[in-house]
C-alpha cells in the first residue's frame, strides 16, 4: 500500500489518469474535423465554462454529459465564431433559431456568468433565458430562490438546489461593468 500512497502523494497517478484521459479522447476525436459556425443574423456569446458538450435525440437537446455520450462540442470563441466538431470540416452560417440555441446552451452551461462583447444587444435574451430557467426550476424543485445578503457582489444567489446549472448564470453587458449575479439589479453611479 505504501508505493500507491507514495505515487499518489507525489502526483504520479494523477499524471498517469491524465494522459490516459487525454488518449481516450484523441482516439474518440479521430476521423471527427473541426467546423466554423458563423451567425448570419446576431451574435455568439460566451459562458464561463464554453465547452460544452450536446447531444440532439429529436427536438430534445441535452448538453454537458461525458464526451464518449455527446454528439458534438461547441465552443465560442468570439461574437462571430463558435467551433464545433462533426464528421467533416466546414465552415457554416447558422440561422439566428441556432444562434439563440447555442446561446441558450452557454447561459445554461454556466456555472456562474456569462459574457458578451462591449454594446451587445444580447442582455434582454440573456435576462429572458434566466427568468424562464428560474421558473422551471421552481416548478421541478417546488422551492423559490432567495438573496444572500452576504454576497460580496451586493446581491444573493439561489441556492444551489434551484440549478439546473444556469439559476446563478449572471452576465457583463459593457467592458468594466460589474458583473450581476442573475436577479439583482446594477449598481448606478448614485450607489
């Protein structure tokens, strides 16, 4: 038992876990190629956790399951560049249903903001996605959020239980704003 204490304490197993993680998943990625969305009509925004993985069975879209269950991984990496992968390279204009779809993952997928260029339109989307989250975890958990006075930001958080992930999601509208836990209002220049 003391060679596996030693090879843990050292970091040799974590090393030994990673690599044979990364392998798994170059081999899941071959004969997988790289595609380029673009929007053709608005704008891509990002989450603090971009990758995520989706899986489409029908008109029902899941996201963030292991990679070895998912159906591709999007990643945005600019308001008017998301990279995917698919079963051969493109580079492709999405219609703006796609765009508010990927969108929608990325709020979703956060675990606690996400971002958008300096004078996005983008905040009222991204207000709306997090009240109708809100809702619908309410009706799923019967419970309703509270504020956490304490919350160094000025305003609270629900709490974890309301989550599916995006319940804390929050967003910057302009560069050098503070970000907003999802619920509370921005501060003015009279606070």
């Amino acid at each position: 038992m003391a060679p596996m204490v030693d090879a843990y304490e050292s970091g040799a197993l974590l090393r030994v876990r990673i690599e044979a993680s990364f392998t798994k998943i170059r081999n899941l990625l071959d004969g997988l190629a790289l595609q380029i969305l673009r929007p053709g009509e608005g704008e891509f925004l990002i989450g603090d956790t971009p990758a995520v993985t989706v899986r489409r069975d029908g008109p029902m879209v899941s996201y963030n399951m292991a990679f070895g269950d998912c159906h591709t991984i999007i990643l945005p990496i600019s308001p008017a560049y998301v990279l995917s992968i698919g079963p051969e390279p493109a580079y492709l204009s999405v219609p703006r249903a796609q765009v508010d779809e990927l969108n929608t993952l990325q709020i979703r997928a956060a675990r606690r903001y996400v971002y958008t260029r300096p004078g996005s339109t983008l905040r009222p989307f991204i207000a709306q996605q997090i009240r109708t989250s809100r809702m619908s975890s309410e009706r799923l958990t019967g419970r309703t959020g509270h504020r956490d006075e304490g919350d160094a930001r000025g305003g609270g958080e629900a709490p974890n239980s309301l989550r599916p992930p995006d319940a804390r999601a929050a967003f910057r509208a302009r560069a050098g704003d503070t970000a907003c836990p999802a619920g509370t209002r921005r501060p003015s220049r009279a606070d």
